[in-house]
C-alpha cells in the first residue's frame, strides 16, 4: 500500500485534533477518578512506550516535499 504524504497544514490539523482528543480524554479520567497530574502522566507515558513499540509500516509519516 503506498504511502500517503501530507502537507506541513495537513499534518499540523490531525496533530492537533490527536492533541485535543488526548486532552479531553485526560480531562474525563480526572473528573470521574479525580487522580492526580502523576496519575495521568504516568499512563500517558505507558500509551507513549506501548507506540513506540510498535512497528506500523502501514503509518503515513511522510510530509510532502520532504524528499
């Protein structure tokens, strides 16, 4: 499957959608739980080590123009 390329705007909106979504998801857990900031930066910093291990050829990273 080729590789889907994104412009610089392009990537900037789905990172901060991703961001947004991250956030308000954080924000929930802390209303219904009321853990605190550690709480969450720790799980944060679990979902970061489960992506960084993963291998996902199929993840488009590329920017346009960027060759």
């Amino acid at each position: 499957m080729p590789t889907k390329r994104y412009s610089d705007e392009e990537l900037a909106e789905i990172c901060e959608d991703a961001f947004v979504n991250v956030k308000e998801a954080c924000m929930r857990l802390q209303e219904r739980t009321g853990c605190a900031n550690e709480v969450v930066v720790s799980m944060l910093g679990s979902v970061a080590e489960f992506y960084n291990s993963q291998n996902d050829p199929e993840c488009p990273t590329e920017r346009k123009g960027a060759e």
